[in-house]
C-alpha cells in the first residue's frame, strides 16, 4: 500500500433531480480517476438536495436501502469502473420508520464494506433533522480499504470531539466529513473545527461541504471544501465559496507517523481519568 494516496472529493450544486446528480458526480469520480485518484468522497445525502430545511413528509422519498438501494448498487458499478474507493452519502430506510443519515463505503472492487450513521442529529433552523432521522447505532466504524483505513463523521458530527477520537482510536488515517453548512449559521467554523480534529487525532481529514442555494429553504452553502492533513495544514488550496468543484490532492500518510511519534498525543491520553465525560 503506498504511502502517498491520491485523494479527490466533490462540492457540487443541485441540479433538481436525483438521475441528474448522481449521473453529474459519476462524471467527477471518473474525472478524478483519470487524475490518478484512488479514492472520492461526496457531500451530504450527496443524490437529493438538502430537504432538512424543511419539515415535510414528502421528503422521505429520497430515502432508499442500503447497501441494496439503487444508488449504492450504481455506485458500486462506478468503484469497478474506476478502481476507486468511494464514499457515499444517501438518506437511508432501514424499515419503515427506521430512517438514518448514512454513509457507505465501497471498496475499489465495488465491495460495501459498510456504513457509518450520522450520530448527532441537529433540529435548529434550516436543519430540521430529527424530524428525519434516527440518530446513528452503529458505532465509529474504521474501514480497511484499498488505500487505507478510512472513516466518517457526517456534518453536526464535527462539533462533537468524542467522535473524532473514536476514530483515531479506532486506527482512521483519513476521515470524510461530507457535509451541508450555511454560510450564516457557522462559516467561521469551518476552517477551524476540522484542522482541529486532524491535529487532535492526528489523521487526514477530507472536509465537504455543498455549495450554492436550493429550492426547498434560502441556506447559503459556502463550498470551500478541503482536506488538511495531521498538523492542521491544508493540502493545497481550499475550494471555491460559490462554485462546484472537483478536488484532488496527494497526502502522504508516511505523516501520520512522524506526527504521532513527535507530538504522541495517543502515548499521553488520560482514559482512566475521563469517566466524568460519558455521564449523563
């Protein structure tokens, strides 16, 4: 497994129908993978637009199964095409009345090798979340990919630092953080909570976020997506703030090391004394 791993990630625009968006970012996967990259993340609930903005039942059409939904089932036939590792964020129905925000994670031999549910499910103003989804049950699962061991955290997740220790803890030397953030609400957030958490935990972050506005509510995604690496540096340069935009960036994961032994955040924690955390 190589130690530079080319990576890409997509912020996109809706364009009104879910064959349309998919079909779009089949193309970015396939753009990227002429690029060299082995492994793409899209943004929240990437095949719909972001109906949390509102709380109508209309919107539980989005949802679909996974793994044997549609869109995880083509998505799988794109990481065969592509030899890609390609993370996949839909709005999921377990069972009626069982609906999460998730993410799939698909091998570059178009294999699910699971799914990471939204934990922390927010229900303020423009997301309107719990009226949607169950907050997540499936733990903080680490993926052993083709490029390596990859996880997620979903949006309102980033807030939350217990995750993203999990994670670390759990062996992730990159995390994909698809999201939908509004430029009024937490903007000046964004390049500060997850070059944070990459420092803190001393992996590879992947940052998403949509860009442009949408039918169902006046959010103004930001864009301005990126990846920063374990000493909270950004991989090249960050994303448009109105426009879409396909990014590829090499991150070398021989860093994660050199980090971890010169800054040994791991060789200090203090787990025996941090019972009073988990408390009710």
């Amino acid at each position: 497994m190589a130690d530079v791993v080319r990576a890409a990630l997509v912020q996109a625009t809706w364009t009104g129908d879910t064959e349309s968006m998919i079909a779009k970012h089949e193309e970015h996967a396939r753009a990227a993978a002429a690029q060299g990259a082995k492994i793409i993340g899209f943004q929240e609930v990437f095949n719909a637009p972001y109906f949390c903005q509102v709380q109508e039942p209309e919107h539980y059409r989005w949802a679909e199964p996974v793994p044997d939904g549609p869109t995880v089932r083509r998505m799988q036939d794109l990481a065969r095409e592509t030899g890609m590792v390609i993370v996949v964020p839909v709005f999921e129905v377990e069972q009626s009345g069982f609906y999460y925000n998730t993410a799939a994670v698909i091998d570059a031999d178009g294999t699910v090798l699971g799914t990471y549910r939204k934990h922390h499910i927010p229900q303020v103003k423009g997301f309107w979340e719990k009226y949607y989804f169950k907050p997540g049950n499936k733990g903080w699962p680490v993926f052993d990919t083709a490029v390596g061991k990859v996880g997620v955290y979903i949006c309102y997740d980033r807030h939350f630092p217990e995750g993203w220790r999990q994670l670390g803890l759990n062996g992730a030397q990159l995390v994909y953080n698809p999201s939908a953030t509004s430029r009024g609400l937490s903007a000046y957030l964004w390049q500060l909570e997850q070059p944070a958490a990459a420092v803190a935990n001393e992996y590879f972050v992947a940052a998403i976020n949509r860009v442009g506005t949408e039918e169902y509510g006046d959010n103004d995604f930001y864009g301005t997506s990126y990846f920063v690496d374990p000493r909270g540096r950004f991989v090249g340069d960050v994303a448009s703030d109105s426009k879409e935009e396909l990014v590829v960036r090499d991150l070398d994961f021989g860093l994660i090391d050199e980090v971890r032994q010169q800054w040994a955040f791991y060789r200090d924690r203090r787990p025996d004394a941090y019972e009073g955390l988990v408390r009710p």
